[in-house]
C-alpha cells in the first residue's frame, strides 16, 4: 500500500468506528456552526513599534491612535457578520498598562509610582507593558472543535506568543477569559500554555486552519510552522523570527487529543517571513473545503498540498492558489489580502471579509473581482475599514479566535459574550463612555487613564459576566 492509500484506509476505518459510537452519531442531528469570537480593542490601545517583524507595526510605531474608533470598528465588523446571518463572539481586552509584569520586573510603590520609574527608567519595558496587542485573538489560543478530538470536548490551548516580550504577557489572563467564556467542562477542555521558551514559540490559530467539509465533522487540522526548534539544519528564515516551531504544533496537536491522520504539518516559506509573513494568516487563510493562499506561502507545497487532500477524502479540496504576477508578496503583505476572513454564510456560499486596503490596492482589488468569478465556493467580498488594527499589522482575520461548535455547545457558551442588537449597543455604550479619542506614548504615564481603564474593564467583567479576569481585580 502507498502511504496515500494507507493514509485513506486509515480515515475510513476513523469514520466507520466513529459512526458507531453514541456521540457522532448524535452529532449529526445537531447544528452546527462557526464562531468568531472577536476581540475587542482596549483602552489604551496604542502604537508602539514593538514587532520586529511585522512590517505595519514598525512602520508606524508612536503614531497617534484612537482608542475609540478601533473598537468601533472592531464592534462593527463583528456587528456586520451578525447581520449576515452568523453566530458572532466577543473576547475581553487585557489590561495594559500591564502593573503586575512591571512589579515583576522591580518597579515598586503606587501603581502612579510604577508607571512613573518604568516609563522614566526604560521606556522599551514600559511600552511593551502598555501594548495593545490582546485584540488580536487570532492569537488567544488555537481552538479544536469536539468533532476532531479523542474526548469529544472542544479543546482550547492559549498561545505563549514567546517570541515578542509584549505579547508574552497574554497567555494567563488569556485563559482566564477563555474560561469565563467556555466555561462548562463537560464541553470545553481548557490546557495551559505550553512552556515559555522560544523551542515552543506558539501564536495560536494564526498558524492553523481548520479544513472540513462540515464544521461539526472530523476535519483535517493544518498547523503550519515557521521552523524545527530542535534540528537547526532545516531551513529556517534569515532577517525576521520564525515565531512558530514545529514542535509547538506536535504539543498542540497531542494535548488537543488529534488523531495523525487528521492533522498536517507544513512549514512557511521561510523567505516569505523575511518579507514580513510573520503568521501564517498573513499568507494563506482556509474554511471548510477551501484553501486560500499566495503561490509563495509553503515549503515543499506540494506534498503538503497532497497530504492534505489524501486526509481531507475523496471529496476535492479548492487550493486556490494566488500566483506572485497577480500579487506579489509584497501587496499581500501591503493590503492583507491573505488575513481576511472566508466565511460560510447560511445560503451555503462563502464569501471574503477584507480589509478596505484590498479595494484600494489595483493588483488585489483586480484579484478579488476576478476570483468571485472563478466557480469555486467564494462568491462575493465585503470590504470593512479596520485601519486602527492594520496600522499594527493585525488585519480582519488577526481580529477573531473561530470556534466551531454544536448547538449543544454554543448554548453551553457563556451568552453574555455573544453579540446580540443588545449586547452590541451595550458595549458601543461603553465604549463610548469610558475611551478616549485620541492616545499618545505621553498619556500612557497618565495615572488617570490606568484609574478610567481598569473602571472599564471592571465594568467589561459585569458585562461579559466572565468573572474576575485580570489581576486588579483579584486584590
Ligand atoms: O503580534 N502586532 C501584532 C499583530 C498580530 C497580528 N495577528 C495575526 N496575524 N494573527 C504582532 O505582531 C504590534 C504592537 C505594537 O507595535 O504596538 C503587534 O503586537
């Protein structure tokens, strides 16, 4: 036998003993959905030049943001994705400026104290502790539904986002609001993040999709890494950070209870990363039968592309497949044309949630007219203005953490977090009354906006009714 034939016996055989079993069977008379759980943008969200790598985030650190508008924009693409008719979330911000890391660091006295000497005494430690990076869900975790894991749970393991200092401070708190999100244990298994150190650099779902031809079927989980943390031998990027390892991925996949021959490994082209791909959501982007990327976006795509397709079954996966003279890397990276979101509406077609970068770039916005044309599921794009994250490098699909569930699941979800006409005019009521319009570097020192941050997040907590999240509150 081939290792292509035993790979299908093998998912055969999966299918056949599963449809044997109580709980899949069930499952197929359930709902199911995707969620995006979307999150939303701090007080203090700011621009601090902190992600060597990521080419928007040093292009544009210390310009003035607003924090207000980034949540609005935020709340109204998600908003929008409601008024499609799809099941939409929301994640709670951290807290930042982040005073427990700067206590640990030695930074003593009143938290005015604090904010003082860290921004006097180095401004590099008190920046990244003032970051605004926690929006970016697609980074909170990597999420595997219950249809692909040994004990039918929905599985959560938070990123340890190891390579950025600033984005090492979410991985706790991230948990802490994955639990007062999905709380109930007899559907969804909470993990701690994998070790902090750079051998097992993970960024969460930014480098894994999900292909499926149902979301409440098994489905082949695709993680795809930037480098091999233990065989330095193997290709590995030269001017910017491979922040994912294959071995991450390995752990990943184990804690999560996948089975082998529902999971895939690719690793990034490691050119590509030193051209700015710092994930892999900023190349190549997938939803249920569908994948999406630029010609450039694999190592040894082939037998990648195969392997996912042998798993995957007899049903034919849509690679489409971006050539570099439609779009060069440079434009995808430019205009996020690979970081947008394809979702399933409930008509059953798909369409692209992209950036309004993409409509305003010749090459991309010629692609995506002509794409809807090409007969595969992707029928049409909706452009959403989500400048304040781009700014930062994080684009629509940066933005959303995709749960995939059962109803049984999602009415296990903690609903407050849901977006409804209600929920969604509370939290533009609260932004409205707790952010400011404008931030620079000189208003993060400000006591003031630590006091009116942390009465809005408190007030967040009561909203979302997730419980006491961050460490202000817990005394
Ligand atoms: O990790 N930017 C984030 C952007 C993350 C985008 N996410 C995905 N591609 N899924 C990062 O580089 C910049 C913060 C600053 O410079 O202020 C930042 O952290």
């Amino acid at each position: 036998m081939t290792d292509d034939e035993k790979i299908k016996v093998a998912r055969v055989l999966k299918v056949a003993y599963e449809s044997t079993g109580n709980t899949p069977r069930m499952r197929e008379s359930m709902k199911q959905f995707e969620v995006n759980f979307d999150g939303l943008v701090g007080p203090t969200h700011n621009y601090a030049g902190l992600s060597f790598g990521n080419v928007a985030s040093l292009n544009n650190a210390n310009a003035v943001s607003s924090p207000k508008q980034a949540a609005k924009q935020g709340l109204a693409k998600a908003k929008a994705l409601v008024d499609m008719g799809m099941m939409q979330g929301v994640l709670a911000p951290q807290e930042r400026p982040d005073i427990a890391a700067l206590r640990r660091l030695g930074f003593t006295g009143s938290d005015a104290r604090v904010l003082e000497s860290a921004a006097k005494q180095s401004r590099e430690i008190f920046l990244a502790c003032c970051s605004a990076s926690s929006m970016w869900t697609a980074n909170a975790a990597t999420v595997s539904p219950s249809a692909d894991t040994a004990d039918g749970r929905v599985h959560f393991t938070p990123a340890n986002l190891t390579n950025k200092f600033h984005r090492s401070l979410e991985p706790q708190v991230t948990g802490n609001i994955l639990r007062g999100t999905f709380a109930d244990e007899k559907y969804f298994a909470h993990h701690q993040h994998l070790p902090d150190n750079e051998h097992f650099g993970d960024e969460g779902a930014a480098n894994h999709t999900r292909l499926c031809s149902n979301y409440g079927q098994a489905g082949v989980e695709l993680f795809v890494y930037g480098r091999h943390a233990f065989d330095t031998s193997k290709p590995a990027p030269k001017k910017y950070p491979a922040r994912q390892t294959l071995e991450a991925c390995q752990a990943v996949a184990r804690l999560h209870g996948l089975d082998d021959d529902g999971v895939v490994y690719m690793q990034q082209n490691p050119d590509v990363i030193d051209q700015g791909v710092f994930h892999n959501d900023v190349i190549a982007v997938g939803n249920q039968n569908v994948l999406f990327f630029h010609e450039q976006a694999f190592f040894q795509k082939e037998a990648g592309l195969k392997e996912l397709q042998a798993k995957f079954g007899d049903e034919p996966l849509h690679f489409i497949e971006v050539p570099t003279d439609e779009v060069s890397v440079l434009d995808a990276v430019k205009t996020y044309l690979f970081n947008t979101q394809i979702i399933t509406l409930p008509s059953g077609d798909m369409t692209i949630i992209a950036p309004t970068e993409c409509q305003e770039n010749e090459a991309v916005s010629r692609y995506l007219d002509k794409l809807v044309t090409l007969g595969t599921p992707i029928k049409s794009v909706n452009y959403f203005d989500v400048k304040q994250s781009m700014r930062n490098g994080g684009g629509p699909a940066c933005l959303r953490l995709r749960v995939a569930m059962n109803d049984q699941e999602l009415a296990a979800v903690n609903q407050n977090t849901l977006i409804s006409d209600t929920q969604f005019a509370r939290l533009n009521a609260w932004v409205d009354k707790h952010y400011r319009d404008e931030l620079t570097e000189n208003d993060l020192r400000d006591p003031q906006l630590l006091i009116e941050s942390r009465t809005a997040l408190d007030e967040l907590t009561q909203i979302l009714k997730i419980g006491s999240v961050y460490p202000f509150q817990q005394g």
